[in-house]
C-alpha cells in the first residue's frame, strides 16, 4: 500500500532564518507531488507541484521554492522566512491522470515569529 | 475565470439534525468534483469523485449529489464524529496545460451531541 511521510510536524522558526519541508512518498512510482498552505480559515492554496524528477511548477510568487531530487521526495524550501510564511503545510501525491483524488500527509504547522 | 466556491463558511447542527453543504463551481468541461474531510491539525482525506450530473454516492450518513453547477454533501442525522471541515476541490486549466486540484475555502461543521 501507499503511504505520505511529512515532516517535522510542528516548526518554529525565526524571521529571515531558512526552511526546509521534506515530503516523501511509499509504495508508487512517477507520482504528481504537491505542496499546499493552509492559513487559519483559509482553503488550500496551492504553492507548487511536480509531475516528475526536476520538474516544478510554481503556482504562487514568493519567497519559497520547491525541489524534487528523486522520484518520490519533495522538498520545500526558503532562504529567508517572512511572517507571512506561517501557515499550515500540506505534502500531497496523486497518480497521473488529472481525474486522480490527492492523498495527504499529516501536514507541518510553521511559525514563524 | 475558474472558480470553486463553497457555502456556508460554517454549521453547527444539533445530533440528528439533518443538512447540506453546497459547492458551486464554474469551469468549462468539468474533470471531476471531489470532496474531501479534514479533521483539525491533520491532512484532508478523500471521501468522493462525482464526473457527471445526475451522479450520486453515499458514504454511512454522507451523501454527494453533482448538477452542472454545483455539488451538494447531504449529511442525514449526523453524529459528533462528523464534526469536521469538509472541502470540495476541482482541477482547474493552469499553464502548460496541466489540470490543478483547486480547492473550495471548505465548511467547517459542528454537531452537538
């Protein structure tokens, strides 16, 4: 069966220090990879995705970015944390075909203060 | 333009109390409607996909309904244990010709016992 790792659960990081999200996914191959945010009350927002090894698109302007260095690992990064960066953070992967429902992990609650 | 909007922001039910949720959507050529539950501080999880209208599917006390516009969750005689936020999201055109999973602000239900 498959499974989405996500860590850390719960991050507090200082204004202008980096981040780093890792996202990992068990039991598929070629998977679609998304990063989502989710702001108190607010939906999902989608930040970036990936249909495969190195590719990424980017869904929103800001000071984050993403990486896929292997087939089943995604990682979500930023030099420089802003305020605005706090939020609830969503890993995702679907199979290919763009009718496929999304399976979670359990998220990363950031703040940063 | 594209849009997935869902109401109302909130319900509280009493137990038993039985209700809908609505999710409207204007997209052209509709590639699937899902509907997703999340608990607090945990990833959403799928509950349905509807891909035409006229299509129903029912889960325990849940049931989705899907017309050309809009999708309704049906909850009959719910219990605390339904208490939850309950999202709907489509795939939206983005650039490349990719479908994005694009999600609705959510319900977020209470059901007092």
């Amino acid at each position: 069966s498959q499974t989405i790792h996500q860590w850390p659960a719960t991050l507090v990081q200082p204004v202008g220090s980096p981040l780093s999200l890792e996202c990992t996914v068990e039991g598929t191959s070629n998977p679609n990879l998304y990063w989502y945010r989710q702001a108190a009350g607010r939906g999902l927002q989608l930040l970036f995705y990936s249909v495969g090894i190195g590719q990424i698109s980017s869904e929103v302007p800001q000071n984050l970015s993403a990486s896929r260095p292997q087939d089943r690992q995604f990682i979500l990064s930023s030099k420089k944390l802003l305020l605005s960066d706090s939020g609830f953070y969503l890993c995702a992967w679907s199979r290919g075909a763009v009718d496929e429902k999304l399976f979670f992990g359990s998220g990363t609650q950031l703040s940063v203060l | 333009e594209d849009q997935v909007t869902q109401s109302p922001e909130a319900l509280r039910l009493q137990e038993g109390e039985s209700s809908s949720l609505n999710c409207s959507y204007t997209v052209s050529g509709l590639r699937g409607l899902f509907w997703y539950r999340q608990d607090p501080g945990k990833g959403p999880e799928f509950l349905f996909t509807l891909y035409s209208a006229g299509e129903e599917k029912e889960k325990e006390r849940l049931k989705a309904t899907l017309t050309k516009k809009e999708s309704f969750l049906h909850i009959t005689a719910p219990k605390p244990e339904d208490s939850a936020t309950y999202l709907c999201a489509v795939p939206l055109g983005a650039s490349g010709g990719s479908y994005i999973p694009t999600f609705g602000r959510g319900t977020s239900l209470i059901v007092h016992p």
